[in-house]
C-alpha cells in the first residue's frame, strides 16, 4: 500500500493542462505526483567517488522476479504466499537469516505474518537496511493481481543484492535486508483509512528493533517498491529524509543515471514511514507512474512485460553504489 498526498494530484493537473507536459506521465487523482520543484540544497559533502562501483545484474534479477510472479496472487494466509516465502528461503540457504514470524490483527481476521531478515556482517557497527514487501493484496480488497512491479520486482532485487553481497567481507557497516510482509491493505481504502490497514510486517519489525535497541544502530533504510518499470522514473518523496535521498540521487549521478531519478516530488506513504517515524533516516526508491494514469497499479496489468532487466541493474547498481557511500560516513547528517 502506498498512497501520495491529495494537494500534489491538484496541482500536477493543473500543471498538465497548463505546460502540456509529459501527458503520458500524468496520473489519476488520488494517486498523481507533482513536476518536481527544484529541492532546497543540502548542505552536505559526500565522500568522494573511489574505485570500480559495482553493478547489479539485471537479467539475473528478472529471472527471480519471473519466478516469483509464476506462483500467482501471494496475499496473506494464502498457498502462494507460502511457496513465495519457501522460495526466498531457498535462495538465501546459508546466509544468515531470521524469521520474524507473528499474527497480524486485521480488520478481517488475524493473520500469519512473515518478515524476512537476512543479515550480511561487517566491521563496524552501522547497519543498512534495504528493504521491500513481498505480499500482494487480500481478495476481499479488490482484483486479485500478480504484483509483477509492485512487490515482485523490488522482492527479486534484494535476491540480486544477496548474490552481490553473499561470501564476502564488509569492511564496514553491517547490511540487512528486509523483506518485509503484509504491506499491503486489507480493505478499500473507502472502509478503513489505509495507515490504519497496511504495513503490519513493516512497523512490527520497527516497533521490535526500538525495544532491542536496534535501531541506534541503523544508519539508513534504503526502501525499494515499484522500481522494475520499462519507463523507469523514480520520485523524489518529500515523506523521506532529505540528506538521503541527496545521497541516492549522487549515487545515481556518478553512474550516469541521474535522467532516471527525480524528475517528480511525490508525498509517498510506503514501507518507510514506521522508521521515519521513529527517527531512522531513510529513502524511498519508488516510481510511482506506472502505465497511463497508473494503469497498471493494483490491477491484474501489473505484469512481467511492463519491466525491464534494464531498470533493476539500474536501480540495484545506484543501490550498491548508494551503499558505498554510506558505508564511508562515519558521521551523519542531523535529521532536517
């Protein structure tokens, strides 16, 4: 579940019909982003760029996200859901992973929910999370769909990192990642206000790792969602931390796609906000036109032929990369 202010769907029409910009880029109502404004610049120097930066591989990428979607509709409690978790299970056998496993209660009943952690150790004591959902909605909410962007392609991303990541020592900060559960709502936004009836996988691992004293720890969270687009534009989200997503779009710049990143502000309600909440500095990587007037979205369009290998090497490499830099900052920016 991910929604944008309704204040910025009004104004991106009117700056449709006015400029006559990008029409094919223009989104429904009350899910529309705005023509990014020029940002307030941040006051901050990035460690400078050092060695070969790595890069994803797309195609491997693609496969998984294939994978995953040929088991169908994955809502909660659900036989698809299961092979899903049994099959990411697979792919992370002998990494270090922890299974955070609780019942949700949800407007329509209580349900199994599973997050998904697997741990890559480093030197330091920095942790970087980089996370995505894995679930498609619950069949009393609308068309069943098969999430091809929307869940699958950030899910199989994280399986691509795991590989970059797999039998190597960081020399640095620790990296986690989360796939998280149970993102999505369980009602029509129309019966239950949706922060109220989505992100239950999400905030119980935030609300878990406050009382551990985990989340001292954290120097970021790196969200990733809806980020598998042939037409891949990733908003700028006004609801992340600033000095992050600056860090996101220099890691972009140094690779030579930044014409890919924020070209639009958006006011992204995602999985990050349980730790924006809770003073994490986080970033969403979300590009939220998908198909005209988000045509695909939640629909049983969202499939495998509207992405391209292309777009995860893209945003896993600017990922990677987005990792390295943080890694070398011993010394954070305060929270704007």
């Amino acid at each position: 579940m991910k929604r944008v202010k309704p204040g910025f769907l009004v104004l991106a029409c009117l700056l449709s019909l006015l400029a006559c910009e990008r029409d094919k880029e223009a989104v429904q109502a009350q899910s529309a982003s705005t023509p990014a404004a020029t940002p307030a610049i941040t006051p901050i120097t990035f460690p400078a760029d050092s060695g070969s930066a790595p890069i994803a591989n797309g195609e491997r990428a693609m496969q998984y996200v294939k994978d995953i979607v040929r088991f169908g509709p994955r809502p909660l409690g659900s036989a698809n859901h299961k092979k899903v978790e049994d099959y990411l299970a697979a792919h992370l056998r002998g990494d270090q992973v922890v299974d955070d496993v609780f019942t949700a209660d949800t407007p329509v009943g209580k349900f199994p929910v599973h997050n998904i952690v697997a741990k890559f150790p480093g030197t330091k004591s920095g942790i970087i999370l980089i996370a995505s959902h894995y679930d498609t909605n619950y069949p009393l909410r609308n068309t069943l769909y098969v999430g091809a962007n929307d869940g699958a392609s950030s899910s199989a991303l994280l399986l691509e990192l795991a590989n970059q990541l797999r039998g190597k020592t960081l020399d640095g900060d620790s990296v986690w990642l989360v796939w998280d559960d149970a993102e999505e709502a369980m009602l029509p936004d129309t019966e239950k206000p949706f922060l109220e009836d989505s992100l239950y996988g999400i905030t119980h691992l935030a609300e878990k790792w406050q009382a551990d004293g985990t989340l001292k720890n954290v120097k970021a969270l790196l969200l990733l969602d809806m980020i598998g687009d042939a037409d891949l534009n990733i908003d700028r989200d006004t609801n992340s931390t600033p000095w992050v997503e600056d860090l996101v779009g220099e890691a972009a710049k140094r690779l030579g796609y930044q014409s890919h990143f924020y070209a639009r502000n958006n006011t992204v309600s995602d999985d990050h906000l349980p730790f924006v909440k809770r003073g994490v500095a986080c970033a969403d990587l979300i590009d939220f036109t998908y198909g005209y007037n988000l045509a695909y979205w939640h629909t049983p369009e969202d499939t495998v032929d509207k992405l391209s290998p292309r777009s995860l090497e893209i945003v896993g490499s600017v990922v990677l990369e987005s990792m390295r830099i943080l890694d070398r900052m011993d010394t954070l920016p305060k929270q704007q």
